[in-house]
C-alpha cells in the first residue's frame, strides 16, 4: 500500500470518529415538531396532549393523536406538573446522567488527543517513520551487522592492492590489540577512504569488517541531518553509544561531505544544523572522552570540501586513495566477477582489461553482467569472448540504433567521414592504436572509430596531443575533400569541441605555447584567471590555440590528400561490412586485398572488398582535384575552423573518435 492510500484511509477515520462523535453528542430531535409554548398550554387545556417527558426546560411528548413535538419553557414554572396533572396529562422525569470519571475525561481530552495524534503522524512522514516511531527521531539510523552477517573478505576485493595494505593493520588491531600496544602503538582512530565513484570503497570498509570478525554499523551521511534543531548531534551521540556498547567494532559513514563540509559556509553561520551535527563528530572523534576500540571509516568524493578539523590526526588520522584500478587490477577484478559465470576458453581476462581503460571496479562489474545477458538473449549455455566485446560496445558508445533508417548518403558520409579518422590515426606519430571502425548507429553516434590503447596513459607529450587533434578533424576534412566545402555536415561538433579544447589546455593549462610559455592561466572549471589574464594576454591565447588548430588541420588535410585512394577504399569496406577492425585497416593502409571479418557470411556474393589502386590518369585527376580544394581552403578560410553548429541527434557524430573520450571513462 502505498503512502497516498495510507493517507487516504487515515483521513477517512478521522472523519468517521469525528461524525460518531456530534452525532452521539446531538439530540435525536429530528423527527420531531417543534411547537410554541403558548400553543403547549393551550393544548394541554383542550386534552389533546397525552403524555410528556420534562428534562430541564425541554419538555418532550406525544400528542392524542401519538404524533411527537417537543417544546422549551421560557422561564422556570413551578406550577407546570400540577397544571399538567389537573389536566390528564402523563408527566414523565428523567434520571440524572451517571458518567463515569474515565468517560469525562476522554470527552474533554478528545479534541486534544486528535490533535496529539496528528501532530504524530506528521512527524511521523517528515523524520520518514523510523525504527521506534515518530518519537525515535532523534536515534541513530545506522544499521548494525554483526560479525556473522558480514560474508565479504578481502579476497573478494581486487584491484586496489596499496589500499588493502593500508588498512590490513586495522584487521590485525581489532584481532589482537596487544600486539600494538605492547610497544606504545595507537591504531588510527579514523580512516578516510577517497576516491572516484565505483571504486570499491564501501566494499573495501564492508571487507575490513568481514576479516576482523567485529560488528559493523553502516551509515550515510544525509542520514545525520534532519529539520529539527539538534537531531543530527542527537543522532551522532546514540550512534556512537551503540558503538561502545559493541566495541570493538567498526563505523561507516558513506558519502561524508553530506555532513562534513567545512564550517562558515552555511545559511545559519554557527546555528546551522549541519554544522552542530558536525560539531558533535568532532568530538566524539576525539573530544574529553576517548572512544577505545571504535573505529570510524568514511568514504567521500570530494575530500576537498572536508573541514580542516575533521581531517586532523586523531580524527581522521590517514587518508587511503582507492583510485581507477590499472591493468593489472582490472584483470583482478574480472577474474572475482567472472568466477560466477561460464566462460568460453577463448574469454581472456589480460585482453579485456586492456580493452577497457579507465573503468572502475563497478564498470567492470556491469560489463561482465552485460556480457552475460548477450549470451542470454542468444539462448547460449556459456559466455563468449563476442559477447564481452558487445557488452563493451555497449557501455562505451551505446547500443545498436539498426532501427535508425539511414539513406545510402547519409551512409556513404559517415563512411567517409569515419574512414577520415582511422587513416589519420594511422598515420600521425604516437596515436594510440585503432581497434575498430564502424557505421553502425550506436547512441547519438552515426558511426565510431574505437582506439584500443596498449596500456594504461598516466601522462601525454606534445606529439601525443597534436596527433589527437589532427586525428579529431579527419573526420571533417574526409567530407570536405570528397563534397566540397559547401556540403560538410554537422557530424563533426564534437571532433570541433575536442580538439578545441585539447588546443586550448596546451595553451593555458600545460605550457606548451612558445610564446607564453609554462605558465598556469586558467583557475577552477577551466575559467582564465582574472587576476593573471589581461585583455592583451587573452588575445595572445586565441592566437596560440588558433596556431596549433591551423597546423594540425593542415597536416590532416595533407595526409589524407595523399591518401584519397586508401580513403574510397575504406568507404567502400565499411559500406560492404559496416565494421572493420585493425587488421582489415591495416590491409587497407597496405593496398592490399582487404580480408573480410571473421563473422563474415555473404552467400550471394563471395567476393570482397579491394583497395584498388586507380589507374594513371584516375590519380593524377584525383590529385590535381585535391590540390585545388586545399588551395581554396587556405587562401579563402586560411586554415580557420568554423565555429560549431546546433545539430540533430540524428546527424551528431558521439565524441569516440579519439582516445580521449575513452579516458573520460
């Protein structure tokens, strides 16, 4: 049932009660004629009232004919009953009414109950109707799992081995304190898990909890504050009540920048409530009384927004990074995920961690999931290496779109336009290598061209960022060389967007202008520093990252003009294919007859797609043609990039035609 029903059904109660009640409490005169008392006497006179019932100045009866009335005295008459008696007429009395002392006092105390009631109700909803009732409000909402509950040890835990090593002492303190303080030691009183989302924080605290066989109270910090002023302290002092009580043991607070902000930020200033219920861990943490054998994780995003004072020694006393497992730790954490599942031998969990760079242990774990419903939806007993690499396909740039009605146009544009990537790609020093390029919708995405990095990229050079600029604009100047520089598409905003601002990063951010030299100009958000960037030094920006735009879209024109033939051939791949992976690029690059996909099936026509070599004249024509085109671009447009365009979903090309939309990951 839900709430509104709840609700529903409690009003309609109240008001149920509410009628008994004026009902029970009003008169039954309804039925009844209600006559003057002149018109009383009178008919007491002519006999026509046969008997009546005196209660105070209300006198009820019934007339010779049996039809009720009722009737009120104006003023107290002494001589009525006789007047009454004299006349034949019945005179009834009613007995005083005996209630009792319990009964007074509900119907005095009702209208206020009803109030008390609802007030309950109320808060009730508004504290979310905790464990206790609505006068619990002010208990701890951590949730305590003993140490026969918690089934995770570290050995489900994969990929964050320098972690696990900082807090595997922990486990041994709270299995054998002795051993520390024989020597002086004191464990930390506070451990603070930071870390990217998806990471295995919470996994890592619930881990530590399972090897030391210690109960585990688990919190959120949004669970602390509440509207009422001083519940979250409240809250902060039963939580840590309990704790003793179960010491040793281990408390978690997930997500404790809720609650752990630094102070002087909020609406209230020091009255802010958030900032009480700060004030309260604090000193719990490490106030007057000292909490032995409690020890407090956390786990946050952003560190960075923590208070000065909780992040102290004695408080939080060492900070462990969980951060994006490498390749290593990412073949770790498929081989725990995929320990459940039935593989195929050719599934390798080495070529699928170096396939997914940048994701995180929850990536990870969505993609062996996605794998395993592929091999579901095809009714297969076991897991395949296709099926991973659907699922990668998936998580990376969407799913298929082949319900997107595409005309052969549009088809050959995107062609042209993705085949611009890959032979750019190929052909720039450093790129990373190409995995696969296809036509396929997936997402937002017309077409992709996927690079598959060799390992994992902590850093990149200059030669490394021109080449992905030059790699982004392929894409454009692929069309422009084969329609014109009339008929380019807004499939390349993204390509745009990119590149301009990896252009710009080396400008401001990483110091690789000549002119200006390695100097920080941009502050928070990618903004330009106010206080560092004149209006003089702004232009001098423009004009470095409109440098480095116009020398690598004039590299990418020149190798794909030198290229045209290699460039019709993989339209004409991708065309016949839809998608091709690096060995048939590479085919392609050699002009070499290009092998068809492993999966190929074509029984209607067993040829395959050439990269035929025009002939003398066809070349030269080529040549010529794209000489002309690269000469009207420079001294027209001088090399300049049009500013992006709004487009349709439908004719966006999705920003994974570089490697950096895969670090994004």
């Amino acid at each position: 049932m839900n709430d509104m029903a709840k609700n529903l059904i409690l009003w309609l109660v109240i008001a149920v009660v509410l009628m008994s009640l004026f009902q029970g409490f009003g008169s039954d005169d309804t039925n009844k004629s209600q006559i003057d008392y002149t018109s009383f006497n009178k008919e007491v006179s002519q006999g026509l009232i046969q008997q009546v019932q005196i209660n105070g100045q209300e006198i009820k009866g019934l007339k010779s004919n049996q039809t009720p009335f009722v009737t009120y005295i104006p003023a107290p008459d002494l001589d009525l009953v006789n007047y009454l008696i004299k006349n034949d007429v019945k005179v009834e009395g009613t007995p005083p009414e005996e209630t009792s002392f319990l009964a007074s006092i509900f119907v005095s105390w009702f209208p206020m109950l009803l109030l008390i009631g609802v007030w309950i109700f109320f808060m009730r909803n508004m504290q979310g109707g905790g464990k206790g009732g609505a006068m619990s409000f002010g208990k701890s909402k951590a949730k305590l799992m003993s140490e026969d509950q918690i089934k995770t040890t570290f050995a489900d835990v994969a990929g964050c081995d320098e972690a696990k090593e900082d807090v595997v002492e922990l486990v041994d303190y709270l299995k054998d304190s002795s051993k520390f303080q024989k020597l002086g030691g004191r464990i930390p009183t506070g451990i603070l898990l930071v870390g990217p989302p998806g990471t295995g924080k919470t996994l890592l605290a619930k881990a530590i909890a399972g090897e030391a066989k210690v109960p585990f109270f688990s919190i959120s910090g949004s669970d602390f504050v509440e509207m009422f002023v001083g519940v979250g302290a409240s809250r902060v002092r039963d939580m840590f009540e309990q704790a003793k009580k179960s010491a040793p043991c281990i408390i978690f607070i997930d997500e404790i920048d809720a609650v752990g902000r630094a102070r002087g930020a909020g609406m209230g200033g020091g009255n802010d409530e958030r900032e009480q219920t700060l004030n309260q861990m604090l000193v719990e943490m490490d106030g007057f009384e000292g909490n032995e054998g409690i020890i407090v994780i956390a786990a946050t995003n952003r560190p960075d927004v923590l208070d000065a004072a909780l992040l102290r020694p004695g408080r939080f006393d060492r900070q462990v990074v969980v951060g994006l497992p490498d390749v290593r730790g990412r073949e770790q954490i498929l081989k725990v995920h995929m320990r459940k599942i039935p593989l195929e031998d050719d599934v390798k969990a080495m070529v699928l961690a170096r396939g997914t760079p940048g994701f995180s242990g929850a990536d990870l774990a969505n993609l062996v999931n996605e794998a395993a419903l592929f091999a579901a939806r095809g009714n297969k007993r076991i897991v395949s290496k296709e099926d991973f690499e659907q699922a990668r396909d998936k998580i990376l740039m969407g799913s298929e779109r082949r319900s997107l009605v595409m005309t052969q146009k549009d088809k050959e544009s995107t062609a042209y336009h993705e085949a611009g990537h890959a032979i750019v790609a190929k052909l720039v020093p450093q790129h990373h290598p190409i995995h696969k390029v296809t036509i396929i919708p997936r997402g937002r995405a017309l077409g992709v061209t996927q690079f598959l990095p060799e390992g994992d990229q902590i850093s990149q050079n200059k030669d490394e960022l021109e080449s992905s600029i030059s790699v982004a604009y392929g894409g454009r100047i692929a069309e422009e060389l084969i329609y014109g520089a009339q008929k380019v598409s807004t499939g390349a905003s993204q390509d745009i967007k990119q590149a301009s601002a990896i252009a710009r990063a080396m400008v401001t951010e990483w110091g690789f202008s000549e002119k200006l030299g390695p100097i920080l100009l941009t502050g928070e958000q990618g903004s330009l520093r106010s206080n560092v960037v004149s209006h003089e030094t702004g232009k001098v920006i423009d004009d470095e990252v409109k440098v480095f735009i116009d020398t690598n879209y004039k590299r990418a024109y020149k190798l794909l003009t030198d290229n045209i033939d290699i460039l019709h051939a993989m339209k004409e791949a991708l065309m016949k294919y839809e998608t091709i992976d690096a060995l048939q690029v590479d085919d392609l690059m050699a002009r070499v007859t290009v092998r068809p996909p492993s999966d190929w099936v074509d029984d209607k026509e067993s040829e395959i797609v050439k990269a035929t070599i025009p002939s003398t004249e066809e070349a030269e024509t080529d040549k010529v043609d794209a000489e002309k085109s690269s000469e009207k671009a420079v001294v027209e447009g001088k090399g300049e990039v049009v500013s992006d365009v709004e487009v349709d979903e439908t004719e966006t090309k999705a920003p994974t035609t570089t490697e950096e939309d895969k670090s994004d990951k």
